[in-house]
C-alpha cells in the first residue's frame, strides 16, 4: 500500500471561525474539508452549523478577502477528499531604507525645508536630503533649478523648526557632507545658547497646529444653521 502523501502545513485564514461561519452558509463543502480548511476542530464547524456555537459570528467571506479561490472551491464540491489551499497572499515589504514616513500635515513644508539645505549646506547631495526629509530627487531638482511648480511660495526654513528630521540627524548628514567634500562645517549659532530650548518650543507649536489641522471638526446646531 502507498502512503499518503503529509498534508502541507498552510496559513491560517484571518478570522478562522468567522470564516468557517461563511463556508458553512455559503458553500457544499464537507465539514471536514471546512475544519482542514480553517484549521479548527470539526466539532466546531458542526456547532457552527447546528447554530449550537457558544457566539454567534459575522460570516467572513475568504474569496472577497482574497484567501480563498472560487475554483479551489470547486474543486472541494467535486471531491469531498480534497482539501482547499489557502491563496498567497501579497508578500510583505519589510522597508530598511528610503525615504521616511512624513506625517500629512506636515507635508506641505518639505519644499520649505528643502530650500533651506539647498541654500545653506550646497555640499549635500540630492541623494542625502531625500533620505533626511522623505522626498524624490525630482522634487529636489526641480526645487534647485527653480521649476518647481509652487517655487514662487516656497520659503527656506530649518527642517529641524519645521520638524522634519531631528537636530542630531541633520548635524550629522552636515558634518559628513562637509568632510566628503573637504569643507569645514559652519557652526549655526544664529540661536545662541538657547537654540535647543527654542526648537524645541517652535517643534511643539508646529505640531499642535497639525494636530489642530487634522482633528474632524464637531459640527453643532448653531454652526450648521448660522445665518451669515
């Protein structure tokens, strides 16, 4: 006698009770190919049949969720020893590099802060301050040839105020830029002693305008139906 080739271990659906709910609705399958399926028990899958569950669970459809092929469904109704894979799902892009995550409300300022290395720290390539800030290349470039196409409201202004990177990081990208291209760094002391203090207070105002910006206005009675 040959032996059965081992079932291949495969993901678990999401919600696999919520699931097997839907399978058990929907669908002609034994409840042994269910239980296979969402990896439970077939108990289960019987008390969810029975209506006999201790809770009572929304249906999950696995094909709209993208786990579940209505062809390995088919297949199931076809042959009741069949058991259903699972679909691969999109792998997972874990980021180690690139541009950073910029909040919304403080998007707008990157030309602004862009400007400001342009003008201030030339030595630094396109390439370092689309890392430091979160941008492309292309907007970089075109902000330094001035074909941008909202260059006549940008402003130069410190990313560190703006809160687009931290002092430490921006000193330090400063610091290597310089060296690599044979320049003594200019120490910024337009702040004097208190600069970190200031920063630190401008940082804080910026991000409670932002958070002001982005919070979802309540509406009342008076605001709705107010005459102008």
């Amino acid at each position: 006698m040959a032996n059965s080739p081992k079932p291949v271990k495969q993901a678990q659906p999401l919600m696999p009770h919520a699931t097997a709910t839907w399978l058990v609705e929907n669908t002609g399958l034994t409840f042994a190919q269910i239980a296979a399926f969402c990896q439970i028990h077939v108990l289960e899958v019987q008390a969810i049949a029975d209506e006999t569950a201790a809770t009572k669970l929304t249906p999950r459809d696995p094909v709209r969720a993208g786990e579940l092929a209505m062809a390995e469904i088919e297949k199931g109704h076809g042959d009741p020893a069949y058991r259903l894979r699972i679909s691969p799902g999109p792998a997972q892009v874990r980021r180690t590099s690139g541009p950073r995550y910029t909040p919304l409300a403080k998007r707008q300022d990157k030309p602004d802060g862009i400007a400001w290395i342009i003008k201030h720290h030339p030595e630094i390539t396109d390439a370092q301050i689309s890392k430091l800030i979160g941008t492309t290349k292309t907007t970089i470039a075109a902000i330094r040839n001035r074909e941008h196409w909202n260059i006549a409201n940008i402003t130069p202004k410190d990313p560190v105020t703006l809160g687009l990177c931290a002092q430490r990081e921006l000193d330090a990208l400063v610091a290597a830029a310089a060296k690599k291209a044979g320049v003594q760094p200019q120490e910024d002391g337009r702040l004097g002693a208190d600069r970190d203090a200031i920063l630190a207070e401008l940082r804080a105002e910026r991000d409670a305008q932002g958070a002001e910006a982005e919070a979802p206005r309540e509406h009342t009675a008076e605001s709705l139906f107010r005459q102008p």
